[in-house]
C-alpha cells in the first residue's frame, strides 16, 4: 500500500486542518501556490511537475515545513494564498476515475473505506462498471463524497475565477509543455523551455508507471491515463442522469455535451 491508504482517518484531518492554518497563516506570505482540483483531476501529476519547474516542496501525504511549496488539494477556498492553479477534466471522465479509485480500490485507498463505500451506495458487483455506475453518480452529487463538495460547487465557485490560472487536463495531455509554460509564467518562475520538456518526460505516464496510456492497472493511482474514457463506461441512463445534474456546466468548459 502507498498514498494514504494506511493512515489513520483522524490522523489525515488533523494534517488537512494543519495545512489549511499553515497556508493562511505564513504561506501566504511567501511565493508559495496552491493547485486545487475536483479529486480525480490529475492533480497529483500536474503539481509534481510545477513543483519541480519551480524548484519548491511538494508536501503530499505529509505536514508541510517552512519550505516554500506546492499545496494541492480539493478546496474551494484560496485560504490566502495569491496565486492560485484550477486544474479542470472532463466532469465525466472524473467520474469513471472517481469510481475505480473509490469502488473498486487501488493502491492509494484503504480496503476498509472501500467496503465501507460500496455498502453505503449499495454496490454488490462493483467490476460491473456499467451497471453500477448510476448509483455512484447518485452518490457523488449528493455531496456524500469526499470532499464533501460536488464537482458542482467546486465549478460555481473557480469558473471564471480571476485571481487564478486554469488550465485543463486535456490540455496536459494534448501539449503538457505549453500548459507548463504557461503556468510557469503566472507563477513568475524564470525557467527554460528545455527544462520543461525535461520534467514533463521524467513524469510521463510511461516513465512513472511502465504503462503506455491505455493499457489499464485497475490497482494503481495512475490507471489509465487517458482521455475520454467515460464513453467505455457510461449507458443512456448514466448519461442521462449526470446530465440532470451538471446542467450544462461541462459545456462551459468546451467539453462536448454529446
């Protein structure tokens, strides 16, 4: 096991309460960032990289130190910090991701929480995506889902947010050096574009999981790593259920609504 699979659900809050107070109270004050996404987003990728572009700490699954660093997380709120990321996916695709990480389990989930999960929906054939995954969208925009916000509330409040960069999932996938770059220059961070092409090697899908994108580890974080998934998974009912509660915000975004 990795990630936070092994730790203590009391032990989790109380470092996620620590880093709330640690960025409002002194990193602000210093030229770290925060990159928030809706879980399932490819956060953990992204700020990685912008971590090592930046040449700053990335405290994840750890208390922060005095260092500057990278803060990435689930939030809706800046908590003081200036300069802000909103990484943004495909609502559906976050979806299919969100249920294999959570239904069905990987590395970085506890095996406990997931029985736990699966009963709380009332999901008995947890591989059988299709048949399932209508109750987990049920679920998830509910707000019953860690964290406790719907990927709605995480859109009306950073869409159009100005005191941001957006940058999308997509668009990592499409051309990650441009998006670095990009973000690489909100941030004020002085840095060669072969640098760049440097980190976003070091921390392609291939070199991080042995894997070329598609072929699919269903007990690991990074399990697929592609785009578009949602349509292996999703049926007329689960399409037309997810649709009566985004209401058209995916669109927003220019993710298609077909």
């Amino acid at each position: 096991m990795s990630g936070n699979s092994q730790r203590h659900i009391v032990f989790l809050k109380l470092e996620g309460l620590y880093r709330r107070l640690f960025m409002f109270f002194w990193a602000k004050k210093t030229t770290s960032f925060l990159m928030t996404e809706y879980p399932k987003s490819g956060g953990s990728w992204l700020t990685t990289m912008l971590a090592e572009i930046a040449g700053i700490d990335f405290p994840r699954n750890r208390f922060p130190s005095n260092r500057e660093s990278a803060f990435q997380g689930h939030y809706i709120k800046a908590y003081g910090q200036k300069r802000v990321v909103v990484l943004w996916r495909d609502p559906r695709d976050i979806v299919v991701s969100y249920y294999f990480h959570s239904v069905v389990g990987n590395s970085h989930t506890n095996p406990v929480h997931v029985e736990s999960l699966r009963a709380s929906i009332g999901i008995s054939k947890p591989e059988n995506v299709k048949e399932e995954l209508p109750k987990f969208i049920d679920y998830m925009f509910s707000g019953s889902l860690s964290p406790r916000f719907t990927w709605n509330d995480f859109f009306d409040r950073w869409y159009g947010e100005k005191n941001a960069v957006h940058v999308s999932y997509e668009e990592l996938h499409k051309d990650a050096a441009s998006a670095l770059k990009k973000i690489s220059e909100y941030l004020s961070v002085d840095v060669t574009e072969d640098f760049i092409l440097k980190v976003v090697d070091n921390n392609s899908f291939e070199k991080t999981t042995g894997r070329k994108p598609g072929e699919e580890n269903s007990g690991s974080f990074a399990r697929k790593g592609i785009v578009g998934d949602w349509r292996n998974y999703f049926t007329d009912e689960s399409l037309s259920l997810f649709n009566s509660y985004v209401c058209g915000r995916e669109k927003k975004l220019g993710y298609s609504h077909d």
